[in-house]
C-alpha cells in the first residue's frame, strides 16, 4: 500500500496476510492536502465502480495515483498549460495598455493597487485549499524570493512601461529566457554551453537595437517617448525587471508543484505592497487618481494581472518551460498589434529589428532546453 501524503510517498506493508484494506480520501469533506491511501500497483481497489479520485492526484483514480510506483500522471487536456500561457500573455498586454492610458498616476501606486487586488483575491483561494499562509518551513525561504524579485520585476516593468514605447519595453522583457539559462546554470548547475552563448549574444544585441545609445547611434535618436533621458532610465528598468524574473522563473521551477499556486501568488502580492508602500512614503508619491476613468483603470489593471499571474503560475506547473517560453513570444505580437491600435505609435525598424533578435534567442534557447528534457527523459526510460 502506498501512503500519499504532504506530495511525498511511502511504501507501507499491508497487515499479516490479509489483502490491503482501502481507505476512501477526504477529499470530499473538502479537506485537501489530507493524508490518503492508494492501493499499490496490482491492486484493485473495493468496489471499483464507487472510485474516488486521491487527493494528491488531481482526481484520478486509484490505479493511476501519481504516487503509486511505476505509474505517471497523465495530462488532463494536451496543450492546456500552452493555452495558458497565451491567455496570460494577453491578459498582460492589456493591463499594460491600460497603463500606458493612465494619467498622473506613478508605477509604484499602480503596482501596490495591484497587489492589493491580487491579495484580495487570492485570500479566499488559500482559505478553500486550507494551504496556510507561510507555506512548507522548508520553501519559505524560496517563496520569500519569489515573492520580492516577482514584485520587484512588477514594479521595473510599470516604470519601463510608463516611459518607453510599448511593444520596446515589452520585447527587452522579453529576453528573459535567455537569462533564465544564464542563471539556471548558476543556481541549478543546468548545462551553458556555446550555443546558449550565442543566443545571449543575440538577446544582448536586440536590446542595443532598442535602446539605441547615442555613442553608437548618434545623437539623432527617433522613435521614442519624451526625452532620451527617461527612455534610457526605462531600458534600466526594462532590463533589472528581465534580470528579477528570470530569477523567478528559476525559484518557480525549483519549489515546482510542492506550493500551491496561489500560496506563490500570495506571497509575491504582500511582498509587494509592503515594498510599494514603502516605496510611495520615500518618494512621496501617495496620491488617489483624479477623475473616475483613472481608477476604472486601477481596477481593471489589478484584475487583468491576477488573471494573467493565475495562468503563468498554472502553465509553469502543468508544461515544461521550454514550450512555455517560446509561447510567451505572444506577449511581443500583442504589444505590437495594441500599440499600433490604441496607442497610435507605429514601431521604427530598430525595435523591429531588435525585437527579431531577442524572440530569435529567447525561442531558440527555449526550443534547445526543451529537446535537452526530452532527451533526458528518454535516456531514462531505456
């Protein structure tokens, strides 16, 4: 018999030389995360016809739990975490686009209204699922991290966002794979080889292209939004927020699926308010929006980034992050087709050109890593 509990399993011998007995889970007082018993492989379990779904199994039955050895987990819907990941992407260009039509509101405000929204939200989900609020002793520390580098690269991204042309703030974030590679190889001990090289290389000479620095363009710069100054000060941002996901992506894929998905979230909004807060007394920034319109947008900001968080979270632990990261070449199609649209501001052919770059090296690097896994994983199986 094979006892499932807190994600981790246990081989428990049946008593004398009786059959093992089944024990039904709890999963249908609404009592998740309790301990459950799953009849080992070769067993048939009592009254077939009356299966319950393990709670540590998403609601398979007992001769497919996830835990019993020998048997793997089977997706529910091929191409749902994909799904997600397109979803997210969209739902954060339009909060995006909503910021960008914002007025006299600073980023760090806007991020804390997001925050809040997002814990609002997020406080029944951690109720329900009964997951606590500090999570397993042993990935608070990784929940910690995740929760100030996520809210850090937030607030960047606002920022960037505010004084930099969409679709060019959108594609210098979008390098972040290539910096995943970089520090999965650092903190994971994952494999850099020469062609991860190369596509950093090509990551670094896309950002170039969009940031343009008059040492080697000139002082001629067009294209861009209000004065080369802040356009420079939203290339920092842009690139310090690709850096602090990057990092989350690596602690996401390192706590995997032992967190709930809303803990994580959790975590990353009420670090993030209490930074935002104390950012906004610092610098003095604190101010409500003027007319209604503003704060409709708040609103709608804060909901849209919940939902494109959700699904983020959800894609990362349902599909591999190689095909999640060439996915999410969306987000720069949508950034192009809303800023042409809504905002009026037709791209110039270096953040064209600077943007073919970057999706160029963030998918191959996604594409290489995902062949790596599937390579892995047949070697296994032999």
């Amino acid at each position: 018999m094979v006892l499932c509990q807190g994600g981790e399993a246990a081989v428990v011998p049946a008593a004398g030389e009786k059959e093992p007995e089944v024990q039904m889970s709890r999963e249908d007082d609404g009592a998740t995360g309790q301990r459950c018993l799953c009849p080992a492989p070769g067993v048939e379990a009592a009254g077939a016809e009356e299966r319950r779904g393990c709670g540590c199994c998403s609601g398979l039955s007992w001769p497919s739990c996830c835990k019993a050895p020998g048997t793997k987990k089977k997706a529910a819907c091929p191409g749902l975490g994909l799904f997600y990941t397109v979803l997210s992407a969209f739902l954060f260009s339009v909060a995006s686009l909503f910021l960008k039509k914002i007025e006299d509101v600073h980023s760090v405000e806007v991020s804390a209204f997001r925050c809040i929204f997002q814990m609002a939200f997020v406080l029944p989900g951690l109720i329900y699922y009964k997951t606590g609020f500090l999570g397993p002793k042993g990935k608070r520390i990784f929940l910690f991290f995740r929760g100030f580098l996520g809210s850090s690269a937030m607030i960047l991204l606002y920022y960037a966002y505010q004084v930099m042309p969409l679709a060019d703030a959108t594609v210098i974030t979008f390098s972040s794979p290539v910096f995943t590679s970089l520090l999965a190889w650092i903190f994971l001990k994952e494999k850099y080889s020469i062609w991860d090289l190369l596509f950093t290389l090509f990551a670094i000479t896309g950002v170039i292209l969009i940031a343009r620095p008059p040492f080697l363009f000139g002082s001629n710069i067009t294209g861009i939004e209000g004065s080369y100054t802040e356009h420079l000060k939203g290339t920092i941002a842009a690139i310090t927020s690709t850096v602090s996901a990057a990092l989350t992506f690596v602690i996401l894929r390192k706590v995997g699926k032992s967190v709930h998905y809303f803990l994580s979230i959790w975590y990353y909004a009420v670090i993030g308010l209490i930074g935002c807060v104390i950012a906004l007394f610092v610098m003095n920034e604190w101010r409500l929006p003027h007319c209604g319109k503003d704060r409709v947008l708040l609103i709608l900001i804060g909901l849209l980034g919940l939902g494109g968080q959700i699904f983020l979270t959800k894609a990362l632990q349902i599909e591999k992050a190689g095909p999640v990261a060439i996915m999410k070449t969306m987000d720069v199609v949508f950034a192009f087709i809303l800023q042409i649209l809504f905002l009026n501001h037709l791209p110039t052919w270096w953040t064209v050109g600077g943007a073919l770059c970057v999706v160029a090296s963030s998918s191959g690097t996604a594409i290489r890593k995902w062949r790596q896994t599937l390579k892995k994983a047949k070697e296994n199986e032999i």
